[in-house]
C-alpha cells in the first residue's frame, strides 16, 4: 500500500464524505497540524458537500490539533483518535460533540 502524506488524506475528505450521515449540519472545522507533517486546514461541511482548504478559519465551530504524523496515523485507522484525545495526543476545542460524530461522515480508508 502506498503511503499517503497527511496532507493527500485530508483532502480526500472530499471523495470520502457521506453526505447522509451529515444531513442538516452546516460546519466550519480547523484542522492545526504540528510538526513535519504540519499545515493548517478548513473542512467546511455543509449542503451535502465537504469542502477541504488550506488555511485558518476565522470562526470554526470545532479546532482540531495534532502532530501530522501522529493525525495521519488516526484518519488510517493505526491510532484510535479517542485514545489519543485521552492521551493529549489530540487536542479539541469548540463543539465536542460534533469531534465525536465527525469519523461517521466519512468513509475510512478512503
């Protein structure tokens, strides 16, 4: 399997999105990655669609921060996220339970 840099898995948010799962919700999601793989990216779901950018949101309903190796780990399913959260390897602010639900809107492993 190749390996996939962080940031080509955040943007696959786009194809793995499932918009059903998502219905109704309008959010603006921060992504703050550190380290070698860091970057700064806004995931804006809304009308049936995930959009992905890079960039920092000016009011996001939910910030997300991890090391990008440690973050690309979690969205391959190698690290449980909630397990990561417990360890301060993943950090949340803002709407905790939309960080809950957000794994359900998309399709893992691409």
């Amino acid at each position: 399997m190749a390996e996939y840099t962080v940031k080509e898995l955040i943007f696959n948010h786009e194809k793995a999105f499932m918009p059903e799962k998502a219905a109704g919700l309008e959010a603006v999601v921060q992504y703050h990655l550190t380290g070698d793989e860091g970057g700064d990216y806004i995931i804006t779901i809304g009308g049936d669609k995930c959009k992905v950018e890079e960039g920092v949101a000016e009011n996001p309903v939910m910030t997300m921060t991890a090391d990008g190796k440690y973050f690309s780990d979690v969205l391959l399913g190698k690290a449980d996220g909630m397990k990561g959260f417990m360890d301060g390897k993943l950090q949340l602010a803002g709407d905790l339970n939309l960080a809950m639900k957000l794994t359900s809107f998309f399709k893992m492993g691409g």
